[in-house]
C-alpha cells in the first residue's frame, strides 16, 4: 500500500475530545496515511476517553495541553522534540465559547465571553504554530485548523464563536505568510455541520443539518471521515501547494444563495 505521508512523517493532532471529534478521524486517517502521532487532552477529565482511543494508534505520544496554558504548550513541545526530533504537522482543532453567549443574542456577548472564545478558538492557533515552527525547521511542514462559515456569514445561535472563526481563518493568511519562506504551509478547512461534543453547544443545531440537507448541492452533510480526507490532502505531500487557503467540505453549501 502506498501512504500519503513519508514513513518516518510525525503529525501531533490538538482537538481529541472523544470517538466524534472531527480531529479523531483525522488522527485515524493520518495514522493509516503512514504517519506517527502526538496527541493531546484538554485536562484530567478527557484524559481517559484520549487514552482510550490512543490505544488503537501505534504507540502515540499522548501529552496533556490546555491551549490557555503557556507551560503546557511548552511541555508539549518539549516532549515531541524529545521523542521525535521533528514535527511534520499540526492539526488545531480547538474551540471553545460559554454556553450564555451561544444562548443569548450576539450584541449581548460579555467582555470575559469574547475574550475567552477567542483566546481559546483562534489565538491558540497562533500559540501552537509558534511552538511547531522551530520543529519544522529540517523539512518545512503543514499547519491546519478547522473552521466554518460562520466566520462569514451569520448563522443562528453561532454568534461569538462566528468572530473567533474570522480571526482565526485571518491568522492562518497572517501564519502563511509569516512561516511560506521556511516551507511551513498554514490552512483551513471549513467543514459542514457534524454532530459532535463541541456542536452540541449551538441551540438549533438539528436545524442547521437539516437546511444542508436541503440546500446544500450535494443534497446532504458531510461526516468526519470526508473532513479528514481533506485533512490528509492539506497536511501531506499533495497539498505542497497550497498556502493560506480556506478549503470549504461542506457538500457545496457555501456555493448558494437561495
Ligand atoms: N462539528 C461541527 O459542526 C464543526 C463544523 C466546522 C468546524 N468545526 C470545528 O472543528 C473543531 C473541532 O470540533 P468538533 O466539532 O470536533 O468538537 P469536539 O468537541 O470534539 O472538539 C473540540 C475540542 O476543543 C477542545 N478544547 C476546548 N477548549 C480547550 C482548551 N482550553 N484547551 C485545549 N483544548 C480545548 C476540546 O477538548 C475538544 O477536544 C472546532 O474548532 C470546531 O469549531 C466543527
């Protein structure tokens, strides 16, 4: 079998919550694709369920990181560099918004509630790009975060987390042309509405499946697996082109107007 990444490739996904995380398929495509795995976990409390899934990877790093945390950004890169010297990708799947500013209307959104949704959703991009650099160094590498269309255009109840998605797909254009002359690429891909723990803070959510399924050209949602196809695409060898893009796996949907 052929694999998409080089054999000695390392790529360290952030955003494993559970079995549902668009950034567990990613895991599991990029494994199969060949490459070796650092994963992270948001604090004690995921820890277990990470581990869990860990366990059916080829004997991944498995590291704590809370993105709000400095040190931890730290520790974790310090441990990737002792155990495999390099990174080849990062995969950011990280967000985050108090459930009030999901619930109320956006023009109500409190100061600590923006400061947090963005500081979780979109700085932490920039934090995690900052500490892979220096690992890339040897043979450049690829940087993707998820987003979605929200950032552009206004959906029920997304609210806040709408504006950490335009700072964030800002920074991956910020983060491209800051890291293009050392052969780092920097993406997005903003995918379809899935079902997951993070979506399950958006009231109306079932609603907003349903419009895709309607609207959508495909006529239909997309699944994790499908996003992490694409992943795999813009983290390896045949994405060597592409640089500060935002790459839409949405079944066609953004492509509408009525
Ligand atoms: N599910 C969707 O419909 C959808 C669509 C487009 C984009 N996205 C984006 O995909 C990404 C992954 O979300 P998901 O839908 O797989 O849900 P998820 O809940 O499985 O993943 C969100 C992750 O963010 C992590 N996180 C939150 N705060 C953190 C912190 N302080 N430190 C470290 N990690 C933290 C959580 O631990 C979790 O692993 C998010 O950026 C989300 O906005 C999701």
């Amino acid at each position: 079998m052929t694999h998409a990444f080089p054999s000695d490739s390392v790529g360290l996904v952030v955003g494993v919550a559970n079995k549902r995380s668009i950034s567990w398929a990613i895991a599991q495509a990029a494994a199969a694709a060949g490459a070796r795995l650092a994963l992270t976990y948001q604090g004690a409390r995921l820890e277990e369920n990470v581990r869990e899934l860990a366990a059916t990877l080829d004997d991944p790093l498995l590291a704590p990181c809370d993105v709000t945390s400095d040190a931890e950004i730290d520790a974790l890169f310090a441990a990737i560099a002792a155990r495999y010297g390099r990174l080849d990708f990062l995969v950011h799947g990280v967000a985050f918004a108090h459930r009030d500013d999901l619930d109320r209307p956006f023009v109500e959104t409190s100061r600590e509630g923006f400061r947090r949704a963005l500081d979780v959703s979109a700085y932490s991009l920039v934090a995690l790009a900052r500490g892979a650099a220096p690992l890339m160094a040897e043979r450049g590498g690829s940087i993707l975060t998820l987003s979605y269309l929200g950032a552009e255009r206004v959906f029920p109840n997304y609210n806040v987390m709408g504006v950490a998605k335009a700072a964030l797909e800002s920074s991956v254009r910020y983060l491209a042309a800051d890291l293009g002359p050392k052969n780092i690429r920097v993406n997005a891909i903003s995918a379809g509405p899935i079902k997951t723990l993070a979506a399950s803070g958006i009231s109306g959510f079932s609603s907003i499946l349903q419009t895709y399924r309607d609207r959508a050209p495909l006529r239909r949602t997309v699944d994790a697996a499908e996003v992490a196809d694409a992943a795999v695409f813009l983290l390896g060898p045949a994405g060597r082109a592409v640089t500060g893009e935002v790459l839409l796996v949405d079944g066609g949907y953004h492509a509408m107007g009525l």
